[in-house]
C-alpha cells in the first residue's frame, strides 16, 4: 500500500484556517432570472408594487439565491487536503437571519472547523465541516452554512 501524502494529523493542524472571500452583488436582474428558472412565481422576489407593501419595503432575494449563487462556499471553501482518495458531499446546513436586497454586495469566507473520525463497514471515514459566514455591505450576517465533505478511506 502507498503512503498517503498526507495524514489525518496534519488535516487536524489545519483547523481554523479560512479561505479567501467572495464578494458578489446582488441585482433585480440576477433575481429575477433565478427565479423564472426556477419557476417560483413569489410576488415578494418579482413584483416591487406588491413587495413595496411588505415589511421588506421591496423586492428581496429569495433564500435559496444565495446558496446557487455562492454554491454554500465551495468558491471560498480553504484548500484542505484529504488523506484518502474517495470525497463524498455529505450535505449542509443553511440559518438565514437577514434579507438579502438588490443591491446589496455579499461576501462570502469558508472556514474549516471540525473534524471528525469514525470508522464504517467500507474504513476508515472523515467528516470534514466547514462554516460559511455571508454578510452584506454594512457588515451585518445574513446567512451561515455549514457543510460536510466524507473523505474515506
């Protein structure tokens, strides 16, 4: 058997790390072309009279936007490396606490924070999870993701 490059002690040594930000604006327009892809006819995404009327005082975003469009830190995620050749998605987490606006700018950093070893019927497993923190331009978090990469053996 070859020896991995790397061990699953060194991947602990880089917990904590982050990846580069990602900052993206959001437009009326890339709303309303995400949501007729999508096929949800919400007035609150696409109708500014109607949206004018709610709490938000227009059209905001809906939340499923800013996971497509940041893909859940993928594009930030740090460079982590796996000490075992299969990588599996093993899903996320989404908390949304602010409404994301045309116009608003939304940066995005992955952070690596956990890692957990377990051992199943195919080996050795790790759970590698990463926090995505996504705030807008006046520094106000409007979303967190937590997701999972299975890296086994």
């Amino acid at each position: 058997m070859a020896e991995r490059a790397f061990t699953v002690e060194d991947v602990k040594k880089l917990i904590g790390i982050e990846g580069k930000p990602l900052s993206l604006e959001i437009s009326k327009w890339m709303i309303q072309k995400f949501v007729r892809a999508v096929g949800d006819d919400n007035p609150l995404w696409q109708d500014e009279e109607y949206a004018r009327k709610t709490k938000y005082g227009g059209i905001i975003a809906p939340p499923s936007l800013l996971l497509a469009v940041i893909f859940s830190g993928s594009g930030t995620r740090p460079d982590i490396p796996f000490p075992y050749p299969r990588v599996l998605d093993g899903g996320i987490e989404t908390e949304i606490y602010l409404p994301i606006k045309p116009g608003d700018v939304i940066t995005s950093v992955t952070k690596f924070v956990d890692l957990k070893e377990r051992e199943g019927k195919a080996g050795k497993m790790l759970f590698l999870i990463f926090e995505t923190t996504h705030t807008n331009q006046k520094g106000e978090i409007v979303a967190k993701t937590r997701s999972t990469l299975i890296n086994l053996e």
